[in-house]
C-alpha cells in the first residue's frame, strides 16, 4: 500500500492512501476462506459451499472487510516507522473520495492525522508563583466558635419562636388530623415564615399550607398523606401550636470542651479553634497555590493541540453520545484539563515525580477521615480507616480520582521545590473574592 503524507502544519497531517489488488487480494482470499467454513446453506454440508457461491454471497462483504484489514495494518506501520505520537487516532478525511468498489480496482482514501505536541519548557527560581497567607481574624474565631457550640448544642422547649426554631404543631382539616409535626421555622417560605415567628404553645392560627410549605414532597411528608392525595384537600388547614423547641447551644463547661476537642479549659479550647482555622486556611491556600501554579505551568508551556481534530475524534469515538454542540459548551474545561494532563506527564518525567501504593492509600485514608468526620466520628480506629480506604481504590472511577488527585499533588510538590511562592497576605473576604 502507498501512503503519501502531506504537513499541514507542525500538529496536523493529511495522509493519501492508494491500495492496489496485490495489496488487498490475499486478505479478500482468506476472508472469503474463513466465510466458507462457517456458511450454513441448504443443500450443502457445512464448510462444502462452492467457493463461487461463496463469492457470489460475501465477495462485497469480504473486499471491504479486506481493504480495510490493510488500511488498519499500514497506518499502524506507518505511524510506528516515523515515530509519530498521534493524538487519538487517524480519522477518515471529511473530503470525499468516490471509490467504486469492485475486485480488481485500485482504491484511494484520504485520513487526517493529529499529532501530540512536544512539552518543554525550563522552571527556575526566577519562576514566581503567588502563595496566599490568610489572615486569621477575631471575628472568624467567633464564629467558628458559635458553630461548634451549635454543633453540640440541643433542642430545649422555648416561649415564642424564634427564626432558628422549630414548632411541633397539629394539622386538622374535616376528617383528617395530623398530631405531632415537626415545622422547622428556617424551612418555611419567606413569604409566609412572619405568620410563624413568634408562635407559642396554644396558639391557633389557619395556614394555608400550599403557600408556606412550596415543596409537593415535604408538604406530603408533613401532612402523612400521599403527593396523589394532596389535591383532594383544601390549602388551608387549622394548625395547633403544642410545643415550641428551640435549639440552645452548648455551654462553655469542661465537658463541651472535652466533648469537641478533648481539652478541659476555655482557653485551651480556643487554641484549638485558632488551630482548625488556621489548618482550613492552610488548605485553601494550598489549593488556591496549584490552581494558580496549573495555569502558570501550561501557559509557560504553551502548548498547542489540534482542537478541530481533537473535537472531531471525541464525536466519533463517542458514538453520538455527543453531539458536537454539546462538546463546544464544555470545550474550555476539557481543553484546559487536557493541556494539563499533557504537562503533567512532561513535569513527572522531567523531575522523576512516582506514585507508589503507599501514596495511593494514604490520600484514600485522608479522604476517608473526612467522609467519617462531616458523621462527627473523628477517632476511627486505624484498621477500620484503612479498609474503608482500600475499599474506595478498588472502585475504579473512585480509584481513578484518587490517582489523579496524587499525581497533581506530587507534581505540584515538585514544581514548588524549584519555582519562588510569591507570599501574599490576604483578608478571607478578599481571599474568596479571588477568581
């Protein structure tokens, strides 16, 4: 088979292909050899049908099959004997080539290659990255503070309610009475919750349930009828207040203290408070540093991708899943993911970043902490830790979210050995108010 390829530019190539009869003839042979051995005919035994009948049947089927057999194997050589990394893998031209295909002909096809860019590209010290330092302030101490309280705080019986509060209140309507329902204040919409603050037990009042409760589900839930039934009843109910709760934080005593921390005193308690925020900070700050160093990086690289070819194969590998209107609205996020990963790869190779099982593990175990602490379950015993963590690596998009994740923080960790973090101290409020 001939292949002739023409440089579109340093990323895209146009590769015209000529297939002769000799190239194609044994493959067609073999096809229509292998078609005869399991062909079922009326008439004939099993692996029996003349091999004229044979060619009469599949012969169309076989040649086709045959050349592209040959297609296949020649770009593969092709691209192995000129050491191309593609991007994806050739795709038929979008120009059209008439073929007229009977046995014997000579065929021509365009495809259109892509080619992976080469990253390089040099980090020193004169490389400057921005590192936020955030500022820990009085005010978000306290209000870290009033949150753990909270936290550990508990429902008390209240006099009026307040915003934050919840009523236990009894519904009546004709035959229908519902006892014992908790209505948290917060939940009800805002144009009717000034009906509810400052409620008291005793207190009767009509509600018109369609108006202070929106949700269909939550409002069937409340009533204890089906969403079915809802219809079949008026929107205003009579509703008895029998209790209003309110929720009163904890106290600062050595056992809210203990309970939250393990410490005994207020002052050690507050320690830890500073301690938490400042760990939190640290956290954004970390992550606000790879995302600023991600786009420092690829922007120094300046890499360059064959985006209509790229755009084209995800289409056809993807089977229509897709139509391309789709990729063109999340084609910035793919494109900027893509670059990355391509300078990922350059930096793990060039400073000899690896990602061992221990790293893997280790970041499954923290991820796993973190599910077990938003429960509020903070000392979970090790073994049980480490199962979890095993459990969620052998999930494999789990397992691949976790490789990725070590991989960036490894590459980062590298990259930030070299390059100057550029320290800037900043407000929380300006901090989050950062693109």
């Amino acid at each position: 088979m001939k292949i002739e390829q023409n440089r579109i530019d340093d990323l895209n190539i146009e590769l015209s292909l000529t297939v002769a009869k000799e190239d194609y003839s044994d493959s067609k042979k073999k096809r229509l050899s292998e078609y005869r051995k399991k062909a079922e005919i009326k008439g004939f035994r099993k692996g029996m049908v003349p091999a004229s009948l044979v060619e009469k049947m599949y012969g169309q089927t076989a040649l086709v099959d045959a050349i592209n057999d040959v297609i296949a194997e020649g770009l593969n050589n092709f691209i192995k004997e000129n050491n191309f990394r593609v991007l994806g893998e050739p795709l038929p031209s979008e120009e059209h080539i008439q073929n007229e295909w009977v046995d014997g002909n000579e065929f021509n096809f365009k495809f259109d290659l892509a080619l992976n860019p080469e990253v390089s590209f040099e980090l020193s010290a004169e490389d400057e990255i921005p590192y936020y330092t955030i500022t820990v302030t009085e005010a978000a101490k306290k209000d870290l503070k009033e949150t753990i309280l909270k936290q550990y705080g508990s429902l008390e019986e209240g006099k009026k309610a307040k915003a934050d509060d919840f009523i236990i209140v009894d519904f009546e309507q004709g035959d229908l009475k519902v006892e014992g329902t908790y209505v948290a204040i917060r939940s009800i919409a805002e144009a009717a919750k000034a009906n509810f603050v400052g409620v008291k037990a005793g207190d009767v009042l009509d509600v018109n349930v369609n108006e202070a409760f929106e949700n269909e589900t939550d409002r069937a839930a409340m009533l204890k009828v089906s969403k079915d039934e809802l219809a079949s009843f008026e929107p205003v109910f009579k509703m008895t207040v029998k209790n209003v709760k309110t929720f009163v934080n904890a106290p600062l005593t050595e056992e809210t203290f203990e309970k939250a921390f393990g410490v005994k005193t207020e002052a050690e308690f507050d320690a830890k408070i500073e301690e938490r925020i400042r760990a939190e900070y640290a956290q954004e700050a970390d992550f606000r540093f790879t995302k600023d160093a991600k786009a420092f990086l690829v922007e120094k690289a300046n890499v360059q991708v064959a985006e209509k070819f790229l755009k084209r194969w995800i289409y056809t590998i993807n089977e229509g899943k897709f139509t391309m209107e789709d990729i063109e609205k999340e084609w910035d996020l793919f494109i900027a993911d893509y670059k990355w990963q391509m300078v990922r790869s350059y930096l793990m190779n060039k400073y000899n970043v690896k990602v061992e099982e221990a790293d893997l593990l280790a970041s499954a175990k923290g991820f796993a902490a973190y599910q077990f602490a938003m429960y509020g379950m903070n000392n979970v015993p090790e073994e049980q830790l480490e199962s979890f963590a095993k459990n969620i690596l052998s999930q494999e998009e789990q397992g691949r979210r976790i490789l990725d994740q070590v991989e960036n923080e490894k590459t980062i960790a590298a990259v930030r050995e070299v390059v100057t973090l550029k320290k800037k101290k900043i407000s929380v409020d300006k901090f989050r108010e950062l693109k």
